[in-house]
C-alpha cells in the first residue's frame, strides 16, 4: 500500500507527465497544420451583395443546393411585416414566410 507522501507524490509526477506530453502533442498539431498549409498567404474573404431591400435581416442559414433563406426583423412598427425570404441559388428572391409580427 502506499503512503498518502507516496500517494500524493505519484499524482503530481502523473499530472507534470500529462500536462508536458498534451504541450508537446499541441505544438506537434500547429506544426503539422502550419506545414500543410505550405505558407500560402489566406485568402480574402469576399463579400457580395446578392439581394437588396431586405427588413432588417437578422439570420441566415446556407441551403444544400446554394440558396439561402434569411430572417428578415420587419420594420419594427408593430406590423406584421416580419418573415423569411428565400434566396435561390440561380439568384431569384422571393419571401417565403410572411406575417410574423415585427416590434
């Protein structure tokens, strides 16, 4: 059996062993990643407008085939002016849900 100086001893020596092999395993990862990457400058994110005249759009989500359908806030006054419009991948808008209350 061991003694609780034993005990106490093993479990700080476990604890150093894990915490040096997780930083070594770190620093392998970010090596491997930074390697794969071959130092290539990243790209620009690229921004483009694809619909105009949107309430106040506060979501969005990607669709499988490209579309995308976004939540729309409404006018905010009190109408039912909020709803979601879907957007096509081919670029047709159109509102999908209509009528959910805005304010």
């Amino acid at each position: 059996m061991f003694s609780r100086r034993r005990w106490s001893q093993q479990v700080t020596l476990w604890i150093i062993w894990t915490t040096a092999v997780s930083t070594l395993l770190l620093f392998l990862l970010v090596a491997c990643q930074q390697a794969q990457q071959g130092g290539e400058e990243p790209t620009q994110p690229r921004i483009e407008v694809v619909a105009e005249g949107l309430l106040s759009p506060i979501g969005m989500v990607a669709l499988p085939d490209g579309g995308l359908l976004v939540a729309e806030d409404g006018t905010g006054k009190d109408d039912e002016s909020a709803g979601v419009t879907l957007i096509t991948a081919g670029g047709e808008i159109g509102r999908f849900i209509s009528g959910f209350h805005s304010g």
